[in-house]
C-alpha cells in the first residue's frame, strides 16, 4: 500500500482499529503465546519500507539478528531488548528507539506493548550491522545548527534550525533524530524524502496543492511518503522526531 498524501498516525488506544496478525513462531519464542494486532500505514515490500502500529501481549523472543533496520516509539506498555554482549536497552512509554539491522537481540515484555515502528529492509544492505547495539533516544540532546529550507518556497523569512542524528545506516539512507525550527511558511511541493514525525513541541499546519490541510501538535505523530505535495506553516517553535529513508522509487 503507498498514498499520495500525508497520514496522521493514530495512537489506536486499546488497540481499536488494528488487525489480527499471524501468530509468532514458536521456534522464536523463549516464552508466551503473543497475541499480535496491527496496522500497516505504508507498506511499500520493493522499497523494503514499512511504517504502522504494532500491538501485543506478554512473550519473550530469542536471541536472534535483526532482520531490518526498526524505528520504534513506545505507545503503551514496556520492554527489556537484550543484546548477545550483555547490553540491556530498558523502554517504556514515550520512548523512541532503534534497532539496527544485525545487531543479534532479544525483546522481552511482561505485559501489554503497543508501539508506532518504522522498518527499512534494503535488499541492498550490508549484512553487517549498521550501528552496534540498540539506540535509545535521548529527547534533551544538544542540537547543533544545520541547514533549512529552500529559500524559494519560503513565504517569509528564514528559519533557524538544528538537529541531532542519533542514527544512520550504513547505506546513509535509513536516519532517525532530533530538529527543531523557528516559525516559518513553506509552499506546498513535492516531498523529496519518506519521513515519519512525531512532535515533541510546538504545532504545524501542513497543506498541500489542491487547498487541504490538516494541523498537528506536540505528541501527535504523522508520515510522509516521498513526492506528496507537502506545504509546511508554524507560528511557534518546533521540535519533533524524524525517522527519514531517502531512497530511490
């Protein structure tokens, strides 16, 4: 499934409006019988991306590979990840974290989880592991200055913005991080990347080319597939999440 146009990411509390999905496998399991429901947002297998909310009861997975680079921004419950050395990663509601594409890890959940993901599986990745062990975001890291938009779209002045990468494949076209901007409007044009947001501060406006908009806030979470008419306006300061893949197709 792909779309056109941006998608709000609901929350899906008490998992209303997710699907059944199939059973894990045993042979994966250390314990439990994992009850799954979800729902895919994009769903793009040729890309190798996936973006949607995931939900589950209490089970304990093998340690095991990652088989995809995986996004996750924890929606209700918590979860211990567990790394082959020894590194324990501790997550809970609110929390954004990454799994790299490799890293040998397993995931354990005493009760209830429900989690917005993002996966990327590039045919063309390493097998080697892009980072090595599990990223757990840090909402406080510093941001550093970096570049804004065109200056051609804008309608009005220039924004400062910075950012903070905490994450990039070892292809560099899987990055997940931190950014921020000033208020600022920029015309609705086709988006160059596919990126998922989830807003930490502030609130934004986006509207497209044919007079639509839709208006998003602090801890609301939306996906932008690649080549959506996209216009952004703010009127306060913004802070979000990104996770974007700049990929071909």
């Amino acid at each position: 499934m792909t779309s056109a146009r941006w998608m709000r990411i609901f929350a899906h509390a008490r998992g209303e409006g997710l699907d059944d999905w199939p059973a894990m496998p045993a042979a994966d399991l250390v314990s439990g019988a994992p009850v799954q429901y979800g729902r895919y947002y994009f769903n793009a297998p040729k890309l190798g991306l996936s973006v949607g909310v995931w939900s589950s009861s209490a089970y304990e997975r093998k340690m095991k590979p990652a088989a995809a680079d995986e996004f996750g921004l924890v929606l209700d419950g918590s979860a211990t990840i567990t790394e082959a050395n020894g590194h324990v990663t501790e997550i809970a509601q609110g929390d954004a974290f990454v799994i790299p594409r490799g890293v040998e890890c397993a995931w354990k959940q005493t009760g209830h989880v429900r989690k917005v993901f993002v996966t990327f599986a590039s045919a063309k990745a390493s097998a080697k592991p892009s980072a090595s062990h599990v990223v757990k975001l840090d909402t406080s890291a510093r941001l550093e200055p970096c570049g804004g938009p065109d200056k051609s779209l804008l309608n009005g002045p220039e924004p400062r913005c910075a950012e903070h990468v905490a994450y990039t494949d070892a292809g560099g076209q899987f990055t997940v991080g931190l950014w921020s901007a000033t208020p600022y409007d920029r015309k609705a044009t086709p988006f160059p990347r596919y990126e998922l947001m989830h807003f930490l501060e502030g609130n934004v406006d986006f509207y497209d080319d044919a007079g639509g908009s839709q208006g998003f806030q602090a801890g609301e979470t939306v996906f932008v597939p690649k080549g959506a008419p996209l216009g952004w306006r703010s009127h306060r300061d913004v802070k979000k999440i990104f996770v974007i893949l700049s990929a071909e197709g």
